[in-house]
C-alpha cells in the first residue's frame, strides 16, 4: 500500500504538472480564447482529479479486504458534500463553484477511506502478527 500511495502520488502529481504546463501551448496553438479565459477552470479540476487519485489508494485496499460498506458509504457522503457545498460556493463563485465542491468532496472521500482502511487494518490478525515481529 505505501507503493501504490508513492506509486499514486508521483505519478498524479507529473501528470497533473505536465498538463498545467503543456494547456498553454495547446490553447496557443488552438487559437481559442475563450478556453484561454477560464483556464483556472483546469488547474482546479487538476486538483480535483488528484485527490481522487489519492483517494483511490485506501480504495483498493478495502476492496481487498471485502469492505464493500466503506466505499459506499464514502462516496454517498461525498456526494451530500458536494452537493450542499456546490449549492453554496456557486452563490459566491458562480463559474468556481463546482470544481471547488468537487475538491471538497473529494477531500472528505480521501479522508474517510483513509481512516475506514485504517481501522480495518488494525483489526486483522495478520497486521498484528507482522507488527510483533
């Protein structure tokens, strides 16, 4: 699991990098102002899609563990905070609105996974045994 979160964390992050570097020659070459005029669109998005790549990590691992309740749960949450949140900020951010609530809620994705994979892992038998050695 810390290899597949360096794994994760590298990765994403150069992806995320590239692309926030590479949009402007891209829209250069385009030639389209508009996408030019609301490229912070993009870099919050970027944030967006790595937490939920960080949040994917404690994701494999209870799905592993068959803890199939977590996950759901996890995501029903998220989804409540997005939308309570996207309802709100949208009201002070119109155009930042939802990629602000899709941060958010990823944020209490990663979050809650990460503390379900937590406590699952300190009740298995195999875990301890390792521990003690």
């Amino acid at each position: 699991m810390v290899s597949l979160f360096r794994q994760t964390l590298t990765i994403s992050f150069l992806l995320s990098v590239s692309a926030a570097i590479l949009i402007h020659p891209v829209l250069t070459f385009m030639g389209k102002e508009v996408y030019a005029e609301h490229v912070g669109l993009l870099y919050m998005l970027l944030v967006a899609i790595f937490l939920y790549a960080l949040s994917m990590v404690p994701h494999y691992g209870l799905y592993a563990m068959s803890e199939d309740r977590s996950i759901i749960v996890s995501h029903a949450v998220s989804l409540v905070v997005f939308v309570v949140l996207a309802a709100l900020v949208t009201g002070i951010f119109p155009i930042y609105g939802v990629p602000l609530a899709l941060s958010g809620s990823f944020v209490i994705m990663l979050i809650y996974k990460s503390v379900a994979y937590s406590k699952l892992k300190k009740k298995q038998i195999w875990v301890r045994k390792e521990q003690a050695r």
